[in-house]
C-alpha cells in the first residue's frame, strides 16, 4: 500500500514538475565538485525565470544570492550533492561528478523517473528517464536554478576554507586555477584539498 502510494506521489512530482540538474567545481583545482538538483513547477518555473534565473555564470553574486533563496522557496523540492577531492584523485572527475549528483537526487523526497541533465554526458549510473541538454542552464529554468543553487552552496564552502587554508585566495578564485592561485601553489605548495590527479598533469606536483 505505501509503495503503490509513493509510486503515485512519484508519478505526480514528475507530472506536474521539471526535474534539473547541474554541476559547478569540475574544472576548479581545489575542493569537491558540487551539484544540485531542483525540482519546479510550470507556474513556479515562469516565475523564477522572470525574476531573472537563467545560467549562474551569467549572473553577479549577490543576485545569485538572491534568487538562491527564491529558488528554496518556490522550488516542489531540491537536493545538494558533493564529490570529495580524495574522490576526484581516486575515481576521476567524471565519475566523481556522476556521484555527487546522484548523491543530489538521493536528497529528493521522492525518486524522480525523468531527469533533464545539463551538458552532453549521460548519468550513466541512473536509471531512469534522463535527457541530456548542451547549454541547458540557458534553456531550462530548472537547469539554471539547479547551477545557482549549486554554485551559491560551493562558494560559501570556499569562502569558509579561505580562512583554513590563508595564502592560496580561494575566497577568490573559488578554488579554480586563476594564475594567481598557481603562483601561490609554487610559493607554499599544495595542501590537501587541492587536486593531485589535476595539478599533476600540469606540473606542479
């Protein structure tokens, strides 16, 4: 009985909402990898693409801040997933990427049976339903949301870690390769949240 009525609550989220999903950290050099998954309504996926939510590199941070918190209260649902640096050096970005997204659906309430997933690689460990949209978080409100809630969650963990790890300015670059960021690595070195199997490959480890 309960699971003939999960089904059914299942079959309405995806019947009455948009199921996206994004990434942000896969080409930084320090810290995990994030993603978000938002789950929207038609209604409340009009709303929040007047209010300005396309593509969270295209948008300043302090209205990424903003629509962060319009996006938590108009969204049917949304999940946070994050991959560690260890994971990154063991399994690969890609494979790593995959986990902290399906660690983002697993917060869903409910199993979603059709996902719409930005960029052209597949989820290979899902199962369900899923489409794959180059650019997506320009065409799909529920991509974008997904990217800003992603990307306002991963900076304030590096804005965190700025004050842990002094000297590297990762409440600047967030963690990505600035020529900044690799100049101070040759001056102090790397420190554990910076990826190995990455700074290897361009010599300095």
């Amino acid at each position: 009985m309960q699971e003939k009525k999960e089904e059914g609550l299942l079959l309405v989220l995806n019947k009455v909402s948009e199921i996206g999903i994004d990434e942000v950290g896969r080409g930084a050099v320090f810290g995990p990898v994030f993603s978000a998954a938002v789950a929207l309504t038609e209604k409340n996926s009009l709303t929040l693409k007047k209010l300005g939510v396309t593509d969270s590199k295209k948008i300043p941070a302090k209205k990424r801040e903003f629509l962060f918190h319009k996006i938590i209260s108009l969204s049917s649902d949304y999940g946070i997933g994050q991959s560690s640096v260890r994971e990154i050096d063991k399994l690969g970005i890609r494979f790593a990427t995959e986990l902290s997204m399906l660690r983002a659906i697993k917060k869903l309430k409910f199993k979603p049976s059709e996902l719409i997933i930005d960029g052209p690689l597949i989820l290979r460990p899902w199962k369900g339903i899923q489409k794959n949209i180059i650019s997506g978080d320009s065409q799909f409100t529920s991509i974008s949301a997904a990217s800003i809630i992603a990307k306002v969650s991963r900076d304030k963990l590096m804005e965190r870690l700025n004050d842990k790890y002094l000297g590297y300015l990762i409440n600047k670059n967030k963690g990505y390769g600035t020529k900044e960021h690799f100049l101070n690595i040759k001056k102090k070195g790397i420190t554990n949240l910076h990826r190995k199997s990455f700074l290897t490959k361009l010599n300095l480890v």
